[in-house]
C-alpha cells in the first residue's frame, strides 16, 4: 500500500494537540531531517497510525485509538515545532 | 461532553453477508468479502535467495533458506480471520509449514514467542498459542504464491487470535522467557488478542 | 446535507448545511463521520469543493470496494444528516496574500481542493495568474469540467481520448511538466494533489525543473484500506 501524508491525519492531529498541526516541523531522532507533518509518510495501519520520516523510514509517531481516546507515541521525534 | 453522535439514515458500513452464521462471526466483526491491506510502513521485497527463516533464543539456533524451507512439509489451512478494525473473512485457504514443524527441530523449553518481519514489525504469543496445531508460516494463498501486500513471500498464521498476531513478511520467531509486548501491543493493544472475548486493547 | 450535483458517473458533490460554520480557507478539508445504527462507525476525509464564502460542498468519488464513498454517492438524500469535523488544514491551503504565479498539478479526485483554490482566486480577484494541469483517464472523468474549461486549464488524458483530440494523451512526466508549468524564474508556487503515485512523481518532477522544494506543498489521496 502506498502511503500518504500528514494532511490524511489533520483531523485526528487536531484533536490530540489541541490545535492546527500539519504545519509543525518534524524532526526525525534517528536522522535529524526536518519536514512538516503534512509531508511525512502516513500508513493508516488498520490497528493504529504510522507516520514514518521520508528521509530515513524510521516512525516518527505512532497514534492508536484505544476506547475513544487517541494515544500518541512521539518518542521518534526529537523535535515538534509550530512554525513563527 | 461530547455530543450524542448523528445516526446517518441507512449506512451500514460494509455489506454484511446476511447468510454467515453468526457463531462464526466474534462480537463486533462485520464479514466481509474484501481482503483490505494495512500495514505500518513501505511493502518490503526480500529477493527469495537472500530470504531466511530463523529460530533464535539471542543467537540463532536454526535457520532455513527459501529452498529448505519450501522442502518442509506443509499442509493446507483453512481459516476464518478477524481483524481488530473489525473486519473478518471466513474460509480463507492457504498453504505453509505448521509452526510445530519448526519448533520441532530445535530444543528449548521458552513459554513465549516473539516474530521477527522485515520492516522491523513484531508481535508477541505464549508458545502453547502457536502449536499445537494452531500457528503456521504460510507462502500461499487462495492456490496462488503470497503477494507481497499481504506479507509475502511469507507470513505468520495464527486464526484463533486478532490478525495482528498473525505478522506479515515474517523472518524468525525469537523464544522468550517472558512475555514481552510486540510492536501493536506496546501501542495499547491487547497482549493475547482473543477475538471471541474481545481483547482488543489493554486492559479489555 | 441539501443538496446533490453528479459531476461524473462516479463522482458527486454534496452541499452542505453546517449550523455554525466557521468559514474555511481554499485547500481545506473535512472529515465525514459515517454512524450506524448499531453504533458502528466509520470517518473519512474530504476536501472542500466550495470556495470561502461560499456553502460549503465536497466532491465524493465513489470507490468500488469503499465504505463510506458508496454510501455518500448513492444512498444520501438531501435531507440526511451526518457529522463534520473541521475546517482542517493549515499546509495545503491558498490564500491570496500568498501569491504566485499558482501551478496546479491534479491526478483523478486531487482536483478537488486544487478547484476550491481556483473558485477563491475568482471570487477574489486576485490578480495572481494559475495554471491548472488536470490528469483524469477520460473525457467523462472529468470532474466540474464546464468550469474547468479555458486557456488556464491543460488535460491529459492518460486511458482512453476522444477522437479529434488534440490535447495531452498520457501520464504526466517531467517532460510534460517542462511544456505546461511555469518557469522556475517566475518564482512559482505549486500545489499537487491526486494519488500518491501521482504525487510523487509530479513533484519530483517539478523538483527536476528547479522548483524550490518548500514552494511546492503536496496533498496524496488513497483509499484507507482497499484490496
């Protein structure tokens, strides 16, 4: 299956960060590549989301629906910035 | 408080088979037709000469190549499968080396498993899960060699648990003292997955 | 949802009443959350058709083996009712003050927001220039085609063509890029929606050509499961 991007999750970002996020800067922890959300490769994985660095593939976020509550694994991400 | 939520007037979602016996069907699965493709990352093609299959407990203690592994006897399943976005498809056939047949070539005395797939993806089983008769690697399916989107050239097969248990593109079974949760489950997936008592996710 | 327009055999415009609507920007989307009976749910995004100021409408394609596309495109009548979320987007929108000159790259549905973008450039007579490169497989498939009909607009027509036609008759490539884009020294902005192979392939391309890489935003469309 070919992936998509950040802007097939914007709701879903929406309401677990409270706000616009496919605009944030996303840097990758295993190769430092930056890239907004928007353009991150997304995996709608069936059991959770994927959202994976197109530099390097590593998964950047991971987000699971459990019991109508989003849960959000960031522990890819060095950084998440909003944009000035 | 969220809202009560908006009934749309005639959606069913997908079509249900109506002639399916419901004892077939775990609570909240609808039976489909379909064999939907989700994954969590790019398709992975291993080339059939690079391709392996180990069994390892930290360092490896058995592993077969394409060709031995297409040499052990392999037998046909037929199996109904639930996947945890609630979708199940019934009677589906394939054709692999039951899991009993790999464990069988090596000593060790491990309560847990965990699969190993290209792409990094794991998931976990208690070894009694997966033998017995009830886990297969499996490389065809419907007759036909297993495509690459749904976890060819071969993947696990575990009908009585949650589809997810059953990882595509599999590469080897590491042995576990202890259970230790796999990729989905580390996520807030079940550990177990029993589709009939409905383990979705931790804590269910 | 009040009202119906079929665009295509396979593809129809809803138009909406949402009490409260906020407003949206050119390029947005909403997600549609589909409930059964029974509780059963599903949700899918789509990208508004209408331009802001406008009522609010989304362009569904109807996916042979979908869930929700059959659904939205057969079973709805005006009258029913289903839930929104949104306005949702803040990287593939147009507004205005962003400027241009606009190159606008659509693969199938992608031309929906690329539409939304085109009608608000209209409304708001802004003087930026857009060019539109509209890839669809054939003459029917072409969604809102009497609107999208002009100098400003290039079709390719990758699977079948109608006879006598004169336009582009394949799948786009860099070298069809190079005939229809705007020169990089005009310092363009780009937009690519469509399938994600659509999308790669076309911004690769633009990156080919010298497109700045943070001047061209990307928008892939698929389906959420399939075969």
């Amino acid at each position: 299956m070919e992936a998509l991007d950040g802007n097939a999750i914007g709701g879903m970002l929406y309401q677990v960060f409270g706000g616009e996020m496919t605009m944030a800067q996303a840097v990758c922890r295993r190769c430092g590549a930056r890239a907004p959300l928007a353009e991150c490769a997304v995996y709608l994985g069936g059991p959770g989301v994927v959202v994976r660095c197109r530099a390097c593939h590593n998964i950047v976020m991971v987000l699971v629906e459990v019991r109508q509550m989003v849960c959000v694994d960031l522990s890819g991400l060095s950084k998440l910035e909003q944009p000035e | 408080m969220t809202p009560p939520a908006v009934v749309s007037r005639g959606f069913r979602g997908r079509r249900r088979d109506t002639d399916v016996d419901p004892a077939r069907v775990p609570p909240g699965q609808s039976v489909t037709s379909d064999f939907p493709v989700l994954s969590a990352g790019a398709t992975p093609h291993t080339p059939l000469d690079r391709w392996t299959f180990s069994i390892e407990n930290g360092g490896v203690l058995r592993t077969w190549t394409w060709e031995e592994f297409r040499a052990l006897p392999s037998e046909p399943v037929t199996a109904d499968i639930h996947c945890v976005t609630r979708w199940s498809k019934l009677d589906t056939s394939w054709e692999g080396v039951s899991v009993d047949t790999l464990l069988d070539e090596v000593d060790h005395d491990a309560a847990y498993v965990l699969a190993l797939c290209d792409g990094g993806y794991t998931t976990n089983l208690p070894l009694e899960d997966v033998t017995g008769g009830k886990a297969w690697v499996v490389y065809t399916y419907e007759g036909e060699p297993l495509d690459p989107e749904h976890g060819g050239p071969a993947r696990l097969l575990v009908p009585h648990l949650y589809l997810w248990k059953s990882a595509k593109w599999v590469r080897g079974l590491r042995l576990l003292d202890e259970d230790e949760p796999g990729f989905w489950e580390t996520h807030g997936y079940h550990m177990y997955g029993d589709p009939w008592q409905e383990q979705r996710y931790s804590g269910d | 949802m009040s009202a119906v327009v079929d665009e295509t055999p396979r593809v129809r415009t809803l138009e909406l009443e949402i009490p409260g609507w906020p407003g949206h920007v050119a390029g947005q989307h909403v997600d549609v959350r589909l409930t059964a009976e029974d509780g059963y749910r599903a949700e899918r995004p789509y990208s508004l058709a209408s331009a802001p100021g406008e009522a609010p409408a989304i362009t569904i394609q109807r996916l042979e083996d979908g869930e929700v596309s059959p659904y939205l495109t057969e079973d709805v009548r005006p009258g029913d009712r289903f839930e929104v979320r949104g306005p949702i987007g803040g990287y593939f929108v147009w507004r205005p003050n962003d400027g241009g000159p606009l190159f606008l790259a659509a693969g199938g549905s992608g031309v929906v927001p690329l539409r939304a973008i085109l009608r608000h450039r209209r409304n708001s007579m802004s003087e930026v220039r857009a060019r539109l490169l509209y890839s669809s497989r054939t003459l029917e498939d072409i969604i809102y085609r009497a609107e999208l009909d002009g100098d400003d607009v290039v079709h390719t027509l990758t699977r079948a063509q109608p006879s006598g036609w004169t336009g582009y008759a394949r799948r786009v490539d860099t070298g069809l890029l190079r005939e229809v884009a705007w020169p990089v020294e005009d310092g363009p902005l780009a937009f690519v929606c469509g399938p994600t192979s659509f999308v790669e392939t076309v911004a690769a391309g633009l990156i080919d050509l010298g497109y700045v890489p943070t001047r061209i935003k990307t928008e892939r469309f698929g389906a959420t499961g399939g075969r």
